[in-house]
C-alpha cells in the first residue's frame, strides 16, 4: 500500500543526502584549490614587488 507520508519523508530523506553530499564534493575541491591558488598569488606577488624594487634601484642609480 502506499502511504504518502512514508514518500514524502523518503524523498526528504533523499533530497537531504543528495544536497549534503554535493557540499562535501565541493568543499572538498575548495579545500584543495585554496593552497594551489594562494601559492600562485604569491609568486605573482613576489615577480611584482621584484621588478618594483629594480626598477627603483635602477632609476635610484642613473640620477
């Protein structure tokens, strides 16, 4: 027999497992993109502040 009550709580059920398992896939690929783009940001910050410093040391330089 069907019971209505019985479908409307399995199909919360499911919907429930079926959302929580969608945030743990993506807070799982946020937790390893994080390290990967903070070490890049970075590095283009360090070339940045390297080429300022040598462009001031080189215009320090010829005045």
């Amino acid at each position: 027999m069907f019971n209505p009550i019985l479908a409307a709580v399995t199909a919360d059920s499911a919907l429930t497992t079926a959302c929580q398992s969608a945030a743990d896939a993506v807070k799982a690929n946020i937790e390893a993109i994080i390290p990967i783009a903070l070490g890049i940001l970075g590095v283009v910050i360090g070339i940045r502040l390297g080429i300022r410093v040598f462009k001031k040391l080189t215009s320090a330089s010829a005045s």
